[in-house]
C-alpha cells in the first residue's frame, strides 16, 4: 500500500516562503509520476504543479509560474513543492499525488482523475 504524507504547511503573511515535502512510503519510489494539487476553502480541488519520474518535466498552474518550484529527491523519497511571493490566494489545503509510470517514462498530467494515491494533505494559510 502506498502511503503518501505531506508536511511543512502553515501560516505565513503575503510575501513570505514556504517549502511543502511529501514522502512516499513504497519501494519503487522513484517509479510514480508526482503531482500537486491544492483546495481552497469552498472551492473545488484544482492542479497546482508535476514532475516525472526523472524530473526531466514539470508542470506548473499559470498563476504558481515562477512563484512555486516543484523537485524530487527519489533517493528519499520525498517531493518537494517550493512556495515563494506566497499570496492570500493561495491559501488551501495542499496534497500531493502519485500516479504510477513505467520504469523509465516521464509521462506527466494534470489531470486530478489519473493520479491513483492520495496524501491527506497540510494546510498552507496565507494572511496578513
């Protein structure tokens, strides 16, 4: 059973940093497709950002680009989402996501429905 657990939420003021990890507890860490997700309060679920396998590839959501970097360290098994220029939008809760690839494909989508595993998610609040 694949586990996926994040941390590193909290509340920060406008401006501010904040560096989201996401461990994935499965032996073949470094075969899954990884993604960010987040959830406003009262709004749907919606794509944040993505890497491959081999973090040839990201995808980042339009209003995150150049704000937010998203890497992977498959020898810890962990994922990263960097958060910087924070802004009251993006507060929400903060999931990450794992879509099992092939060995050696660095496919990457989007699309919430493909991602198979699901971490409980870590509140990010961004106030003044």
């Amino acid at each position: 059973q694949v586990q996926l657990v994040e941390s590193g939420g909290g509340l920060v003021q406008p401006g501010e940093s904040l560096r989201l990890s996401c461990v994935i507890s499965e032996r073949s860490r470094d075969t899954y497709a990884m993604g960010w997700f987040r959830q406003a309060p009262g709004k749907e679920r919606e794509f944040v950002a993505c890497i491959s396998r081999s973090s040839i590839k990201t995808v980042y959501e339009e209003s995150v680009k150049g704000r937010f970097t998203v890497s992977r360290d498959n020898a810890k098994a962990t994922v990263y989402l960097q958060m910087n220029r924070l802004k009251p939008e993006d507060t929400g809760v903060y999931f990450c996501a794992a879509l099992p690839v092939d060995q050696y494909s660095d496919y990457i989508t989007r699309r919430e429905i493909e991602y198979v595993y699901w971490g409980q998610g870590t509140h990010v609040t961004v106030s003044s």
